[in-house]
C-alpha cells in the first residue's frame, strides 16, 4: 500500500473537481489510511521549488459545493510543445518532476484533465510511475466514459441563459444567438438546445448553411413565432469553412456566434442580439449530479490505486465506474452522432440543425 499520493487538476476548470478532490482525501486518509499531498497549478507544481499542500480531511472539508479547484490548474505548460500541431513530451521536465515526487515522497498520482492533461499523466506512467486519471472536462468529449463531470452543471447554465432569453426575445420579437463551449463537439449546444427550446441548434458534426438558418427563421415568423432562438458551439461552421478563431496563436475559439447574428440580421433584416456565455458555463458551483460523479470517482480512482492499478482513467459505463487504458481516454473524441436518438428527437420536434438539405417544417 502506498504511503504518500498526489493529486493534482491540470487544463481548464469544471464544476466538480473540488468534489473530486473531497473524495480522493477522505477516501485515501480515511478507508486507506495514505497521506495525501496536493499539488498545485498542475504538473508545474512538482518543478522548481515545488508547490505541494498538505491535504487532510479537515482542509477538504466544506469544499464540495465550491466552484473552480483548490489546488489551481494550468491550461499548458512545460510538459507539452506542440511541433507541427502534434505534442511532443520533452524528457527534461517530466525527469525533474518524477525526481522531485522522490523527494517528496509521493509514490503515486491521481491527476485529473482533459485529454492534454491525462496525456501528460501517460508519460509518467509510461516512466514506471503510477497514475490514475479521472476524466474532466465540461464539454464530454472523452470518448471512454460516457459522462464527465460538470459537464451537467454547464448544461443547467446554458438551459438557463436560454429561458432568460427566449422571454426577452419574445417581447422583442427578435432574433437571439446564444453561443456557448464545445471545441471539438456540439454536446452542451445539443443538451442545453433541447432543454432550453432552441429553435436552431449549431454543431460542429453538422456544417450549416445560412439558407437552412434563414428559412427556419422566416418560417417561424411566417406561423406566428416572432422570434427565434439559436444556440451556436464555439466550434460550429459554416459548409465548406472552418471552426473560427479569436486568437489563432493559443488557438482559442471564438467569433462564430458574431458573425452568426450578424449574418441572419443582414439576411433577414430582424433585429438580432448575441451573448457568449463563455466562462460562466465552468466558474461556480457544480449540480447535485457533477457532485455525486466527482465523489464517486474520486473513490473508485483510490481504490483502482490501492488495488494496484496504473495507467488507468476511472470512467462511467453502463451506469457504473469503471478503468480504462489511459492511451483509450486521450486519443478518442466522442462526437454527437449526427443520426444519433438525440439529434432525430431534435429534428422530430422541429428543431434544425442548418445543414443545406435540412428543409423546415416548423
Ligand atoms: O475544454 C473545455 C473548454 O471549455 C472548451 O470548450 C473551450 O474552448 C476551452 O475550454 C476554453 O478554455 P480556456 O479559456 O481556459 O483556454
């Protein structure tokens, strides 16, 4: 049994990771009786200097309905260059990191990230070092497990943005954009679309085309409905273009749902207002549900570690937790099946999606 573990939150926050955090402690300190060390900023936090706490069931206690993670995270950092748009592991950082857990005396990790994060948490593995990941990030993307926390909490917001809008834009008779996170997937558009009534929902599966968009808008308008709501993902484009970039050296989305508003106002000539919700979709409190997955796979990545697993992910399928290669959790997107259940309720109700052979029927 290890004495010392680590654990530490790398790439973008999400409701729920100080609930993971939470269950890791009491479970490690508690049924296991390990010492637990936090990490802080991410990898970064085992270079240099180091920058590690103390972590004991009195410093977790009342942190499981806080937003945003107590040991702070880091998006990129020295473990990871990207050389042609594919990363590359310098041998320097990750030597120094594992000599220093020596120091410290952290014989194990429980690292959880998205993708780039848990891709890191591989190469220790990779160097004899065990790793457990737990799978974070809010736009569900991870293909090995069908949910990943705080991606509930962000559908609870953007559902919610949605009905506050759909009352201005009924009094206004206008046209409303909502555009909210999914990089690579549409599944907080499609979730959140379903449950806050769009009437068009933009995906990056599905390249729309403004002539569907602008038929579904003036069909409503022909039936009664003044007003249309629209919810666009960072990461939606238009047929034959690309995903649109507000810093293309970070690469960091953003602009679509503009030139979206933009586009149906000059197509349409209806009055047409964008938000971004941006960042409220991950600051704040997590749901009950990102509550309840963070505390149970803060306690299955423990015990995976105390059985003696490594180079694992804890991950939901079929309803229960369970461990998957980590080389399986960082390399397979899950995307929104374009013919999926979901997407043909949607349809069926009389949503669209703005793909060219989408034709409205209201
Ligand atoms: O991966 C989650 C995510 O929310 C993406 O949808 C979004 O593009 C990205 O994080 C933004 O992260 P940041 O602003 O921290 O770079």
């Amino acid at each position: 049994m290890y004495k010392q573990i680590g654990i530490l939150t790398g790439g973008g926050d999400a409701p729920g990771l100080n609930a993971v955090i939470r269950s890791v402690v009491r479970t490690a300190t508690g049924r296991f009786g390990m010492k637990c060390t936090g990490i802080e900023d991410s990898f970064e936090g085992i270079l240099g200097e180091t920058h590690t706490m103390s972590l004991t069931q009195k410093t977790v206690s009342g942190i499981l309905p806080r937003g945003g993670t107590i040991l702070g995270t880091r998006n990129r950092g020295s473990f990871v260059k990207m050389v042609d748009g594919k990363p590359v592991y310098p041998e320097l950082p990750i030597g120094e990191a594992l000599a220093n857990l020596d120091i410290l005396g952290i014989e194990a990790l429980i690292v959880l990230g998205g993708e780039g994060t848990l891709a890191i948490a591989e190469q220790f593995h990779k160097r004899g070092f065990p790793v457990i990941g737990v799978p974070k990030t809010i736009d569900n993307d991870l293909a090995a497990t069908e949910l990943t926390f705080g991606f509930m909490t962000a559908i609870d917001i953007a559902t919610e943005a949605l009905d506050r809008l759909h009352t201005t834009a009924a009094s206004h008779d206008r046209v409303m954009v909502l555009e909210v996170m999914g990089r690579n997937t549409g599944w907080i558009a499609l979730h959140a679309g379903l449950a806050g009534s769009a009437d068009i929902i933009l995906i990056p599966e599905v390249p729309f085309d403004f002539d569907s968009v602008v038929a579904k808008v003036l069909e409503r308008e022909s039936k009664g409905s003044r007003f249309t709501n629209i919810v666009v993902a960072e990461g939606a484009m238009e047929v034959g273009k690309h995903e649109m970039y507000q810093d293309t050296s970070e690469l960091r989305l953003g602009g679509i749902g503009e030139y979206v508003t933009r586009e149906v106002a000059r197509r349409t000539g209806k009055e047409t207002r964008c938000v971004v919700l941006g960042h409220l979709q991950r600051g704040g409190s997590p749901n009950a549900f990102d509550r309840m997955l963070g505390t149970n796979f803060g306690a299955c990545a423990v015990r995976a570690l105390a059985s003696g697993e490594t180079g694992k992910m804890v991950a939901l399928q079929a309803g229960t937790i369970v461990t998957v290669p980590l080389s399986e959790a960082c390399t397979n997107l899950k995307t929104v099946p374009v013919d999926g259940q979901l997407v043909r309720s949607a349809r069926d109700i009389g949503i669209t999606f703005g793909s060219p052979k989408e034709v409205p029927k209201g």
